[in-house]
C-alpha cells in the first residue's frame, strides 16, 4: 500500500515539531529559569511601609468614635 519508510515518515513530522512544540519549550524553560533566577535573587530588606487608609462610618455614635479612632491608631 505506502512505500514510506519510517525515517521517511519521521522526516515528514519533523517540521511540525520545528515549528509547534521548540518554541513551546523554550518558552517553559525560559519560565524555570526565571524563576530560578528570581529566588535566588535577595529579598528587599529596606523598610516598606504602604500606606493604608481606613474608612470609619461614625454616624451618630457619641463617644465611641474616640474608642474607634484610638485602636485604628495602636495598629501602627
């Protein structure tokens, strides 16, 4: 029926796998080797501080307000 040899065959297949599957394993260990890269990489030990606001509803509440403001300050 074919005539093909396997080494035929397997030549046949070998721009598929020149276009579609190199490029996605460069790109996975491009991936590893970033992150490797990335780990090995010292962690920032400068202070970071953010800066966080804090929304507090204090609609008709007296002397809770004070209670409310005092504990968001302790959390510094």
């Amino acid at each position: 029926m074919f005539d093909r040899s396997v080494s035929d065959l397997l030549l046949s297949f070998f721009p598929i796998v020149l276009v579609f599957e190199l490029p996605a394993y460069l790109l996975c260990w491009v991936g590893v080797v970033a992150r490797v890269l990335r780990r090995r990489r010292p962690a920032r030990t400068a202070a970071y501080a953010p800066r966080v606001s804090c929304i507090v509803t204090c609609y008709s509440e007296g002397p809770d307000v004070g209670h409310t403001v005092q504990t968001l300050l302790e959390q510094i």
